[in-house]
C-alpha cells in the first residue's frame, strides 16, 4: 500500500451540481450495522457533462456519472476501484441495491459514511460510448471535473484499489493542490509488461469475435483470462485442485464454474468497445 500524506482539514462542501432524483447528503442517524438492507445514510447522484482533452483522443464531450454518499459538510473522500467498479459503492436509503464495495463502505465501516461524504464516478467509456483510446490522467481529470462542478476545493483522501489506484496516482500529480491524502491499493504509476500482454490478448479475443458475431462469449472468455492474473498459483490450487467430472468424451474441471461466473457477469456489465 502506497499512502502520501498531507495535513488534513475539514471542508465546508454546500453547492450541488446535476441532481438527478434521488434524495439529499443531509447527515445520516447512526446505525448498528454497515449491512442493514435500507441504511438511512442518504446519497446524491448527478451527471456532470464537460469537454475534456484526452491525453491520447482529442477533445471530447463526456457525460461523467457521479454518485455521493453521507454527510454534506464531512470531509469527502473519492472512491475509486478496479475496471469492473462504478459510482455505487454501497447500499443506500437511497439507493438500496448492493454496490460493488459493500463490505468496506457504510456506517460504521472502514470507509464510515456517516464521518465522511464519499464520492465515486463511473469510468469514462464503461459505457461504450466513447470509443478512444482512455488514459488514467484522463478518469484523473474527470474527477476533478466533478469536483470542481459540486464546489468542492480539496479532497480529504482518494482512496483508489487497482485501476483507481493508478487513477488516484495520476490525480495526486496532477492536483496536488486538491487532495490531501493518497491511498492506493494494489497499483502502479504504469503497468508492467506482463500485464499488458495479458490485456492485449483479451482485446484481441474480443475484437476478433465481435466482429463476426456476438460480443458476449468473447468477453466472457477475456475476463476468465485476466482473472488467472488476479490470482495466485497457490489460490488456484487451494479452491481448484479438486478431480474433474468425467462424462463420456467430455471432462469439466472445477475452475470452469469460476470462469463461467465472472465471464457471464462480465459479458452483462461490458460492450466490447468498453472492454
């Protein structure tokens, strides 16, 4: 874990900018549990639409999703995960569904919404609609966009885990002046050349199917490869050591029901020119 410290000095964050429906960032009434299925913090969702200049693409107009959640005068600290992450951290009276960091996110938890307003964004081109090549300066960029749109000067900490970890990397150099404290997790300034040839061959596996035929089996099949770099040899052999199941010509090996989970979820969350 990679942390830059700065001192620290809570904000006074009052203007909104883009609400969609959905409810205020007034501050919450404790709970005894982050996981309650309808905790009462509240949270704010909005689209922010901004011309950017892309490191690589040009200038483009966007329309970056954002998601707030706790209290509106708490220090905010920006939420950021890996490729699959998105603006929804955590349940919410609000929005109730389960985000992507449920366990992490909510009263009480690490990341406690009812001491801090928690900001996420949806990444730039999740949605397929921007089909140019996306630099972590650029999501950087986005942030601050968004930042800039909701009137708040200075972030109390970015908290970024793998992709938003390089994120959070590319934002603290750019906007030193804007945050306080970096927490990356499991990221680098750049990625080594390993994980790039990994990343190659999934791109090439989806180009080369989607072009003749639907997206969604090549998809499945990229993300089943990149998760075989997420895990260790001794992980793999822990949970998928176990005999396969023979039948006739045909033998299924224990990790094929890991591989047909995060393929099929990945082929629902992704379009192959987000991938």
């Amino acid at each position: 874990m990679m942390s830059l410290i700065h001192p620290l000095a809570p904000l006074d964050f009052s203007r909104e900018a883009d609400p969609e429906p959905g409810g205020d960032t007034s501050a919450p009434r404790r709970a005894d549990s982050a996981r309650r299925p309808k905790p009462p913090v509240a949270a704010q969702r909005g689209t922010r639409v901004q011309s950017l200049p892309m490191r690589h693409g040009g200038r483009q107009t966007v329309a970056i999703r954002w998601e707030c959640q706790g209290p509106a005068a708490a220090p905010v600290v920006i939420v950021q995960g890996g490729i699959s992450a998105h603006r929804h951290l955590a349940a919410t009276a609000t929005f109730a569904e389960p985000g992507w960091w449920q366990d992490q996110v909510g009263l009480g938890a690490a990341l406690d919404s009812a001491r801090f307003r928690l900001l996420a964004i949806d990444w730039l081109g999740a949605d397929g609609e921007l089909d140019v090549c996306i630099d972590p300066a650029d999501q950087a960029a986005a942030m601050a966009a968004v930042l800039h749109a909701l009137g708040i000067e200075r972030a109390a900490a970015f908290v970024g885990a793998s992709y938003g970890a390089m994120v959070g990397l590319q934002f603290a150099a750019l906007y030193p002046a804007r945050l306080g404290r970096l927490i990356a997790l499991s990221g680098a300034h750049r990625s080594s050349a390993q994980a790039t040839a990994w990343r190659v061959i999934q791109r090439r596996i989806v180009k080369l199917v989607a072009a003749s035929a639907p997206a969604a089996p090549a998809l499945a099949l990229a993300r089943a490869l990149a998760v075989i770099g997420y895990r260790s040899a001794e992980e793999f052999q822990q949970r998928f050591a176990a005999a396969p199941v023979i039948d006739h010509d045909t033998a299924r090996f224990p990790v094929e029901d890991y591989f047909d989970a995060v393929g099929s979820k990945a082929a629902a969350q992704f379009s192959a020119t987000a991938y």
